[in-house]
C-alpha cells in the first residue's frame, strides 16, 4: 500500500507587486492556517516517509510549517523545481517515478494541477477546488508507485483549514 497526502500551499500575499509569482510568500492567513491543517495531519496520525516540496516560496513555507506539526525534520523535505508548473498528466508520472522505500509521500504544491489530479484519479469524488492549506490523502493498493493509477485509488479524506478557524 503507499500512500499520497496532496498538500495545496496556504494563501499567498499579493502585497508586493514587485515580486515574481514563484517568490510571494505566505499572506497572514496563509501563516495561520498551514499550521492548523498540520495539527489536524498530526491527529491524524499522519508519519511521513518522504515530503517533497515546489521549489516556489508559498509551497516551501507552507511545507516547513506543515512539517514542524508533524514532526517531520523541516530540513529532509526535498524541493523540486518542476513541480512549480507541473500539469496533472505529469505529476502522476512523477508519482509513479517515486523511489519505492518510501510508502507514506507528501507533494506541496499548486492548483489547478492539485486539484485536476485529485479528480483524475478519484472522478467519483469529484471537487471544484482544493483550497489554499487543503490536503486530499489518497491511498494506492499496490507495492510499487509505478502502479500507483486510477484503478487502484481510494481517497482517504480531504481536509481544509475553513474546517478548524
């Protein structure tokens, strides 16, 4: 079984008109509410074998808050730089090319792709928007990421910080 938490970053400021999408960091709501969905992953339960972060600010600070609440070492998250303008098509086959030792992932990144892979792969569940700090848990019966598809997924939960303010 292996196991992927989809985390989308919490909301981002726009105050700085001079700063590149990839470098906003997180607005205040942003600060607070990253650290809620991670308490609530934690009473979850939720241990992580590998998290793995977009290289763009928002997601990164989003992932070390996250992190801290779970008592996932801030400093093994692993960043990526394609995950910032990955397209869901692509995200599963980066889901499917994850090392098989780790079995409980986290992806941090952005919508729409966040979203468009949650009903790629669960179409039953289908939802219009993974919010800002909102995470889905997916579970794939299977031993090896690389069979990790649609005929062997079963959302575990969505969860969204609006849940806990």
């Amino acid at each position: 079984m292996k196991t992927l938490y989809l985390l989308r970053h919490a909301k981002s400021s726009w105050k700085f008109e001079d700063l590149s999408d990839h470098d906003r960091p997180l607005a205040k709501r942003g600060r607070s509410d990253a650290p809620l969905i991670g308490q609530e992953l934690s009473e979850r339960k939720i241990k992580l074998d590998l998290m793995i972060s977009s290289s763009a600010v928002r997601a990164l600070s989003t992932a070390t808050i996250v992190a801290k609440e779970i008592d996932y070492d801030p400093e093994k998250i692993s960043v990526e730089e394609e995950l910032y303008r990955i397209d869901a098509t692509s995200l599963l086959h980066f889901i499917q090319a994850l090392p098989d030792e780790y079995d409980q992932v986290m992806l941090v990144g952005h919508n729409p792709t966040l979203t468009e892979l949650i009903n790629m792969l669960v179409p039953d569940k289908g939802i219009a928007n993974l919010p800002t700090a909102g995470v889905a848990g997916i579970s794939f019966d299977c031993s090896y990421w690389g069979e990790a598809s649609t005929d062997n997924t079963k959302l575990l939960f969505i969860d969204i910080p609006k849940n806990y303010r």
